[in-house]
C-alpha cells in the first residue's frame, strides 16, 4: 500500500514521504495513530505542505543539533515518580514524562517523538536514553528516576 507519512518514523521516513508498505502495517498501526494517510492523486498535493511544515520544526544544519546535543548532555534530569517497596514504578516513565523533565531541568524543548528509549522504564535509578535530533547527530541523556 503507498502512504504519506506525515510523522517521522523511525526505519521508514521522514514526514513529507511516500512510502510503499504492507497493508496491514498501514492499516493496524501507521492510520489510526495518525502517523500516515493513505496515497492519492490528491493528496500528492498534501506533501508539498507537509514538507514545508516539516522544515520550519526541524533542526536545519548539524551544527545546530550539535549545539543541542551540548546542552542535552549537560542538563541532569531527575524525574520524580510513584514506586513501590522493591524500587519498581507503578507504570512505566513514557518519552512524554522524559521530555517534561528535560525542559524542567533547564534544557531545550524536545519533541516526545525523538526520544528514543531501548527498554521501557519501569525501575528506580539512573538510566540512559537517546535524543534523534538530526538524522546524523543523537544525543545520550542521562535520567535519574527516584520515588516521589
């Protein structure tokens, strides 16, 4: 099936590109979650303005995502979160929580979509995730999970 992205997905493209991919892919996870919408003739009119969208909120050259990633690295993030007796959380902390505290701390704003987390977090501690903040450039940020 050929769709529009018009979220950047990881391993698939950028928003603004069409894509050919399994229907059940398209259909199950990238439409309901808004993440793509179906190709046609029409809507090859959308990706002009998609793509103009995307280039106003994305980072424009490296050096500017390396001076992000400076700041990223130097912020020190402590998220604040219920847990039981064992250090394990009630939950788990989503990307969502991860970029609040990054802004909180004092850092830059970061879009929850280009936190990138290896394994959820569902631990108390000190724990290491990834920021995509260029297609070249990713920043490690260090995040301290204690019990509020």
């Amino acid at each position: 099936m050929k769709i529009i992205l018009t979220h950047e997905v990881s391993g698939l493209g950028a928003a603004g590109d069409v894509v050919d991919v399994k229907d059940g892919y398209a259909r199950n996870y990238l439409i309901p979650r808004k993440l793509a919408i179906r190709w046609t003739k029409g809507g090859e009119k959308d990706v002009e303005q998609i793509r103009r969208a995307r280039k106003i909120h994305e980072i424009q050259t490296i050096e500017q995502a390396n001076q992000i990633k400076a700041q990223l690295e130097g912020v020190k993030v402590r998220l604040s979160v219920r847990s039981g007796d064992a250090g394990r959380l009630f939950g788990s902390v989503t990307p969502a929580d991860i970029a609040s505290a990054i802004k909180a701390a004092g850092g830059p704003e970061v879009d929850k979509r280009r936190i990138e987390l290896g394994a959820p977090i569902k631990t108390l501690g000190a724990h290491e995730t990834s920021v995509r903040l260029h297609p070249e450039v990713a920043a490690k940020v260090n995040i301290e999970v204690v019990a509020a």
